[in-house]
C-alpha cells in the first residue's frame, strides 16, 4: 500500500496528511513544560532531515506547510509487524528545571526545558512511527559524521557559603571533565581544567567565554548544601545561539557525596550523548576510577584540589589526603595516582631527594595499574617519572601512549608527551602533539608556553619568539616565557636583547634557581663575568640543602666558557639523575660541548638516541 500522509486518522484542525504543530506540541511535551518550541522543533526537523537526507527547499520526504505544520510526503511500503511496534520515549535524566540558579553567563539564555534537540528529533520521530507515519525504505547513505566539536565544563559554584567546601565544588569539575573526556574523544573535546579554572567565578558572558576557549557547548554548574542535604544544578548550553538545551537538578543525603557525584556524571554524560550525537568508548564504559568508600572519595576530592594550589603547604596537604584515601581503600587506584603525581611533585620541588621521591611514585604508580591497567592518569604518571628519573625512554613512550589512547583529551598527557618527543628530537611529532593539548587547554599561558618551548628545542627561534609573546598576551606576569625569551635571543646572539628579558623574570620571579641560572649564563655570555660568578656564588648558597641541581651550574660554567668545569658538573647531573639531563641532545646551550668526545660519552650514559 502507498501513502502520502502523517496522522492515521484526521488531525484536529488540519487536512488529513498534516500534523500541525499544536498536536506536535502537545504530543512531545506536558503542558507545564516550558520550551523554546519553535527553535527545538525546527531543530528537530533539521536534523530528521539531516537523517534522510532531505531537503527543505526541495522536499522527498517532510514538507513545511507554512504557519501549519508538517506533512510526509514520500510514498512508502508499510511493513505489517510495524502496527506492533511500541512508541519511542526519549531518556531524560535528571529534573527538569524551570528557573537555573546559576548566573555565570550573562547573556539572556532561553529555556528548553529538558528536551535536547536531539531528543525533540528522537520524539517526533516517535510521535510519526506511533500514528503510523513513519515509513520503512531502504536506508539512505549515512551522512558524513560532523566535525569534532568542543565543549567546556566550567567551574562549578561553590553556593554553600563555607569556603571549606570548594573542594566538592572542584571535584565535581574535575570529575565531569575526566567523564566527558573519556566519552568520544573522536568526536568531542573537552576543555582541561587549567584553562576552565581561569572562568572561576566568572561574570564573564557565554559568548565570551566560548570564544575564548574556542567551544560550541557549555556545561555550568552549582553545588550548594543544608544540614543534611547536598543539592547540584547543572545545565548545558548551546553557545552560537545561548539557548539552553538541557538542565537537571540532584539532591542526595550529605553523606552520599561519592553516589551524587556519580550518579550527576552517570546522567550528564548521558544527556551529552543524547544531545550531541556522541557514543561512548569502550575505554569509558570498562574504567574504574572511585572508591565506593565515601570517605575515601572524599579525601581523594581534597587531595586533587591541594595539589592543584601547587604550593608546599598544598602539596603536603595533597600527600596526607591521598594517604588517607588509601588507608580506607587499599585498592583505589587514583588516590595511588593522585599520590605518584604528589611524591614527584615533591623531588621536583627539592622538598625530598629525587632518590627517595621518585622511587615511592614509580612504586605508586605501578600499584595504580596494577589495580586497574585502563586508568590513564596512571600511565601518563608512570611516563613522567620513567623519563624524568629512570631514562626508560622506551618505556616511557609505552605508557604515555597508552595514557593518550585512554583518553585522547587529557591535555596534560599530550603536553608531557610533547615535551618528551622534543627531548627525543622528533620536532615534528612534538609540535604536533603540542599543538592538540593547547586546543584543549586555550587560554592556559602553561600549554602556550610548552608550544614555544619545543619550537625553541626545534631551533624554530622566530617561532618561539612568536609563541613566548602569545604566552605573555595571555599572562603578562608569566616569568618563564621571558626565561624562554632570554634563551632563544642568546641562540640568535641577540646578547643585549636576552640580558633584557632575563631582567624582566628576575623582577618578576625572585632570585630563586630556575631564574638566577639563565639570567647568569646570559650575564657570562654578554660578557659580564664578574655579575656571572656573583650569581653562580648566590645560587650555591641557596641550593643548599633544597636544590642541587647540578646541572645548573653546568650551564654557569658552559657561558663562562669553562669546559672543563661544565663536564666535571654534567657528570655529577648524571650521577643525580637530574631530569635535564634529557636535553642533552636538543638544547641549544649544549651546541658548545658537541664536538668534544667527553660530550657523546655523555649521551651515551643517559640512553639517548643518537
């Protein structure tokens, strides 16, 4: 039998084969729920269109009737088991809420309701298949797949009034970024942490938020408690036309925060799939990443959020937590993450010697994967602390690798990549996994600065150049990128210009060692040796006992055109196991020493290609 129609009987005030848009409404949506109706459903045509590769100015299949409604007009074959089939209801998660509490954008947002465009394509398809209009035909060819699209969690509102509490709100950032990271990353993006974190609080408006961060989709959020209650409120916003196209609203017990949270992420990453088109990957659907000790989450909740201050006080703070978190789940596999990162964060600071702290991070990291081998952040960490520490560079490549499988959107694991592929000398690989973690970390002056960073080992020197002033246009005060700056100008033998700049970051930084030894190798090499040696005099003195670091004082002895002295503290770097001794390789500073035999001794002691 053929038809050309879209209602099995008459509609209401309509010719028969229309459905005026009033039944749709009403077919889609209670009476009580507010929706933007004409922007979803026209939406929702589109993309039905879309699917069947239709069109509105030349119709096969939906045709518009102006200020009416919709009629099918392609003629069909109905299959007889199609009476039978059962109505399709869009999944909807969480409580729909008329009035969002939450007020970081400041351009008027419209209200959908909790229907998605997708889900209102999902029920009108529905409403057609149930009144038996929707037709079988051999399928069309699939469209291409769309573009991959980014979205951005922004920092969800401490409402609580006890600052105490931020870690909750933190956490619940953190978690909903590492969730939605894991979803599609072939298709969706999701924006790190350290470029979300710069919206804190922010009055800022969606749109100049989105084209900051270079997103089409924005997930806000608030976290506020009672005496016994923990409520969140969440919604997504569309950025190119500000609309809301879903919002939900939890509230657990209080002493269930680890179940809210899940349960928050559970439904968000649902509604993401549902709204944006996206699947989930098996790496998202196998991972386990919590305790299911609310204690123990919580202290890993407080161990993140202290580590993230990147302050001594923090970073003990973060070792106690993690410790804790693990003293009530010995098999938590991120606390033993979370406390790998803090043990390396504490030989690299010079808190504790390299000796003693990377060898507790590789042993907690490897507990990690032992726990459970699909948890990226733990394979990005056992990357770090096999390159920086132990020269396992094979291995090292394994795991960051594989961190990066896990999930293509950690940004932090494409950035530590990068930099270990420019100390490989594979320039070209490093710029360009430097350049897909500064996509995902926009306004991040670190992922700016590592760009500049590798072109500058690349010998890309205008390049850099460019980059390390893009790195000061997003934070003028960022010492490192006039560090960065000094260097490159000394490699171009612009001597005048790198004294200048390394002038600028000891003003700004302090005389603290990562700064007094540039500013005193571009001294010696500007020829003002006597300023040289007062430095290298200043950074003996405060490199007890805190910092060592012998190869800072080989660079000292490089300017001054000391060699003998540059080998005798190079090999006491290697005998330290100084992480910089990566750069032997790729460091312009260095180009001085190559032809001397002693210097491929070198290299050949560290492991590194040739």
């Amino acid at each position: 039998m053929t038809r050309r129609r879209t209602c099995t009987a008459p509609c209401s005030g309509a010719s028969s084969g229309e459905l005026p848009r009033d039944e749709l409404r009403q077919r889609l949506w209670a009476a009580e729920t507010f929706v933007d109706f004409e922007r979803g459903l026209n939406a929702a045509v589109r993309r039905l269109r879309d699917a069947l590769g239709d069109s509105a100015d030349v119709p096969r299949f939906v045709e518009t009737l102006p200020r009416r409604g919709y009629r099918f007009i392609a003629p069909v074959s109905r299959q007889q088991d199609l009476a039978k089939a059962e109505p399709l209801a869009p999944e909807i998660a969480g409580e729909a809420i008329p009035t969002p509490e939450i007020t970081a954008a400041q351009r008027p947002i419209r209200r959908w309701g909790s229907m998605s465009i997708a889900g209102t394509a999902v029920a009108l398809a529905a409403v057609l298949w149930a009144s038996g209009s929707l037709p079988t035909y051999p399928a069309p060819q699939s469209p291409p797949a769309p573009d991959r699209f980014m979205l951005a969690v922004l920092p969800f509102q401490n409402m609580t009034g006890d600052p105490a509490q931020e870690y909750i709100s933190d956490g619940m950032t953190e978690e909903l970024i590492s969730q939605l990271g894991r979803l599609d990353p072939s298709r969706l993006g999701i924006i790190a942490r350290t470029s979300v974190m710069r919206f804190k609080n922010t009055t800022a408006a969606a749109d100049r938020i989105a084209s900051d961060l270079g997103v089409s989709y924005l997930l806000e959020g608030s976290v506020r408690t009672t005496t016994d209650r923990i409520g969140i409120t969440v919604r997504l916003i569309e950025t190119e036309t500000a609309s809301q196209l879903w919002a939900g609203r939890y509230e657990r017990d209080v002493q269930n925060l680890l179940t809210l949270q899940r349960e928050v992420a559970e439904a968000i990453a649902g509604q993401i799939t549902t709204s944006l088109g996206v699947t989930r990957s098996n790496a998202y659907a196998d991972a386990s990443r919590h305790s299911a000790i609310p204690e123990a989450y919580e202290h890993y909740l407080r161990g993140r959020y202290h580590l993230a201050r990147d302050t001594t006080d923090g970073i003990h703070k973060a070792l106690d937590h993690f410790q804790s978190a693990i003293d009530l789940d010995a098999s938590y596999a991120l606390a033993y993450s979370g406390l790998a990162d803090t043990f390396a964060s504490l030989g690299n600071g010079g808190f504790r010697p390299m000796s003693e702290s990377h060898l507790q991070a590789r042993a907690a990291a490897l507990k990690a994967l032992a726990i459970d081998d699909l948890l990226g952040e733990a394979h990005n960490s056992l990357a770090v602390i096999t390159a920086e520490y132990y020269w396992g560079w094979a291995d090292a490549d394994r795991h960051y690798k594989r961190a990066i499988e896990l999930n293509p959107n950690d940004a932090t694991a494409l950035r530590n990549y990068s930099f270990y592929l420019a100390c490989m000398g594979r320039h070209e690989e490093s710029i360009a996994f430097v350049k897909r973690s500064r996509r995902l970390n926009p306004v991040s002056p670190v992922a700016q600065f590592q760009l500049a960073m590798n072109l500058y080992l690349a010998r890309r020197y205008d390049d850099a150049i460019s980059e390390a002033a893009a790195t000061l246009d997003l934070a003028p005060g960022f010492g490192p990128a006039h560090i960065l700056l000094g260097r490159v100008y000394v490699a171009q033998g612009l001597l005048d210009r790198a004294v200048g700049e390394l002038e600028r970051a000891h003003a700004l930084m302090g005389p603290r060692p990562d700064v007094i030894t540039p500013h005193a190798y571009v001294l010696a090499r500007a020829g003002r040796q006597r300023e040289a040696r007062a430095m290298l005099d200043e950074l003996r003195h405060i490199s007890k006992p805190r910092d060592p670091a012998p190869i800072r004082i080989a660079f000292l002895h490089i300017g001054l055109g000391e060699t003998d002295r540059a080998f005798e503290w190079l090999d006491k770097a290697i005998d330290a196991r100084d992480w910089q001794v990566a750069l032997l390789n790729v460091e312009p500073a260095f180009d001085t020493l190559r032809s001397d035999r002693r210097f491929a001794a070198l290299v050949e002691r560290v492991g590194l290609p040739r």
